[in-house]
C-alpha cells in the first residue's frame, strides 16, 4: 500500500475575517423568492459543487497498490485539508440547501451507473462503473480546490485525465465544445421543489471548450483520499477542472457530449452576470458581491475565523493552462 501523510492543520497566517453580511447572505436561498421566478438568490448558496464524506479524524490514507501517484501533482509543499473538516461543508444542490447534505445525498442511486458518450465522435461508448476503473490506468493527483464562494482546500484525487477518454472516443475535427450533464431524479432529488422552483434548468449541465479538455490537468475523478467517490463527493464520476472555480467541476455524470457549439449551463444560465462561462481563478476579477482577491482556507472553528491567504492566478496552475486564453 501507498501511505500519504497529511499533514497538520492549515499554518494560519494574519487573518482577514470575512465581513458576516457576504458569509451569510449564502445562507438565504429560500429568502426573497416571493412570488415567481428564480432570481439572484437562489445562487447565494450553493454555486460551488463541493462535496465530501466525514472520516473522522484521519492522519494518513490508503490507496490502492495498482494506483500511481502522479509525481507532477504530489506537490509536498501543499497541505491536504483532513478528510474530518473537508466532510463538514459539503454542497449537493440537488439534495438540500445548506451544507450539510450528506446524509441526504446517501439516497443517490449508484447501482448500474452508465455514462453515456456521444456527439461528435468517431466511437460513440457507454461505460459502467467497471470500465472506468479498469479501461483507464488510475492515478493519484492533490489539487488545490477553489470554490467561487471564496473559500478553498486541497485534496488527493482518484482518477484519470480526461484526454485519455478524448483518445478513446476520438472527436471529430467539428468538436469545439463538450458538455457535461449530471444526475438527477425529481423523484429521489431532495432539493428545492415546488412551482417558484420550475425555472431551474435540471438537470446540472457544465462545459469546457475542447481544447480545455484536453490539457492535462482536466481530471476524471472516481476517488478521494484513497476511496472510491462518496456520494456526498459526486459519485461515482465528477469533473475536477482545478484552475476553474468548482461549479465548473460537474458530478455524478451521466452523459458527455461533444458539441459544436457553446451550450447552455446551469449557474450560467440562472444568472449569467455572477457565473460566467469561461470560470477560470482570477483574483482580478471580483464576484459583483465579493472579492477573490483572497479565499478562505478550510479549517477548525467557524467559517467566518478561517485563516485566509492571497488567491493565485488560474488557482496556481498558470504554467499549464495560461496559454489556451492567450
């Protein structure tokens, strides 16, 4: 077995506190939705599709003997969030609005999963769950998390690059986008409902560009901490995109299509102002109701107490993927 040590508590440097009147307003999704239609805040919330499983307190994780760590993403000088305090601030927008879903998000049928691929592709294909731990050589990458809320962890990854599904499938020269479409079941989603509600475009939808796809640092993961995905995490597949902020990142896929065009996705499409398509980290570009100049790292204590540090262009991968918005 491969043993990881993760190592103690974010080191806390001075602390910016976040004002109490932006932490909070996230917390108002069913507030202010009198009447009709869904506004601006229904996105106070849950824009970043985090999600993790309480351990307890771990010190060290297991993986797989067949799994590689990857030695260009096993960066020491980064400090693995505890599995124990990623677990407590979980989004599933689709099993409830507050952070703590995940006995909720239990209820995700994973049995027989299939993800369908299609589109503009030359060998169309559906994989199970099967296929995608052995049809692909796994791997183990730690990535930063940057999550548009402005608060941020780091985590080890299970998985593969998405350009070795691309190699399988084999896009056609017509390919430029591809879009990524997330589970969902009125039936058993226990999220929002009711008629003010019906406007929200279900089910979850993201997209890159094709050539976003296909940098390396585009991952599919089917693990975390040396397991496979909990359901709170987007089992069994989710989309890790890490220089992008995280509800770029879809879970629990279900189907990928490769598209000529831009297609619509969800937060873009509830309000476009706030979320944009493209989503790459740029401490530049502030959230019209908050600053990303900084992000909070997660840590013990109230969110509002998180130590904060400054936020790095693209979420620190600037030598991978600056040169596709060049």
């Amino acid at each position: 077995m491969t043993l990881i040590r993760i190592p103690k508590r974010w080191d806390r440097p001075e602390r910016e506190i976040t004002p109490e009147h932006l932490f909070t307003s996230r917390r108002r999704l069913l507030k202010g939705l009198i009447g009709a239609g869904v506004t601006a805040s229904i996105v106070q919330l849950t824009a970043c599709n985090n999600s993790a499983q309480s351990q307890g307190n771990v010190a060290r994780y297991q993986t797989p003997e067949s799994v590689i760590p990857n030695p260009q993403f096993h960066d020491e000088t980064l400090t693995i969030t505890p599995q124990a305090l990623s677990s407590k601030y979980n989004n599933f927008y689709e099993f409830g609005t507050t952070k703590h879903i995940s006995q909720n998000a239990q209820a995700l049928p994973t049995e027989n999963w299939k993800v369908e691929v299609g589109g503009l592709i030359k060998n169309p294909q559906t994989y199970d769950i099967d296929d995608l731990w052995n049809k692909f050589d796994i791997e183990e990458r730690i990535y930063r998390f940057r999550c548009v809320e402005a608060w941020a962890m780091v985590v080890p990854w299970l998985g593969f690059p998405m350009r070795k599904l691309m190699e399988q499938v084999e896009p056609t020269s017509k390919a430029k986008f591809v879009r990524f479409t997330s589970w969902y079941d009125k039936q058993i989603s226990t999220g929002p409902t009711g008629s003010v509600f019906s406007t929200i475009p279900w089910p979850y939808t993201e997209s890159l560009r094709v050539d976003e796809m296909a940098n390396d640092l585009a991952f599919f993961a089917l693990g975390i901490y040396g397991q496979p995905l909990p359901k709170q995490h987007g089992a069994p597949i989710r989309e890790v995109v890490p220089w992008k902020y995280g509800f770029k990142g879809a879970k629990s896929v279900v189907k990928i299509e490769f598209l000529e065009t831009q297609p619509a996705t969800f937060w873009n499409t509830i309000v476009p102002n706030e979320y944009d398509f493209e989503a790459n980290v740029n401490p530049d570009k502030p959230h019209p109701r908050w600053s990303q100049a900084t992000e909070r790292l997660i840590s013990e204590g109230s969110p509002l107490t998180w130590p904060r540090q400054p936020t790095l262009p693209y979420n620190g991968y600037g030598e991978w993927v600056a040169n596709l918005y060049s």
